[in-house]
C-alpha cells in the first residue's frame, strides 16, 4: 500500500509539471492493477496503444525540449 501510494503521489506531482508545460494530461496515465484485472489491464493497453499512435513527431520534439527546460 505504501508504494502504491508514493507512486500516486509522485505521478499526480510529475502530471501537473508536464501540464504546465503544455504535455497533453492523456499522454501521462497511471494505472494500479492487481491479478484478476485482466480485462481492465487489456483495455488500458490497448488505450495507451491509441494514445501513442495519435502523439505526432513535432509534439515529440516539443516535450522533448519544454522537459529540458525542468531540469
């Protein structure tokens, strides 16, 4: 439970920094399954599959270069 929990906390921190940068919020999903999630783990796989495919090249190099920018 306590990792769960710090990796919540750690995603909800990172997806408002990516926000902020202009990173669409469904680009950065977090997802906590256990074993008999199997349907829901297929279907977000297959969510996450749509979303990759829709991000173009000149949004890579955007986030690439507004990222750099947090470091």
């Amino acid at each position: 439970m306590t990792a769960n929990h710090n990796t919540v906390r750690r995603f909800e921190n990172w997806r408002k920094r990516l926000k902020n940068i202009g990173v669409r919020e469904d680009r950065f999903q977090l997802r906590l399954f256990g074993a008999p999630d199997v349907k829901d783990f297929i279907e977000a796989a297959n969510e996450a599959k749509r979303i990759v495919e829709s991000v173009t090249k000149e949004e890579i190099e955007m986030t690439k270069q507004r990222i750099k920018q947090l470091r």
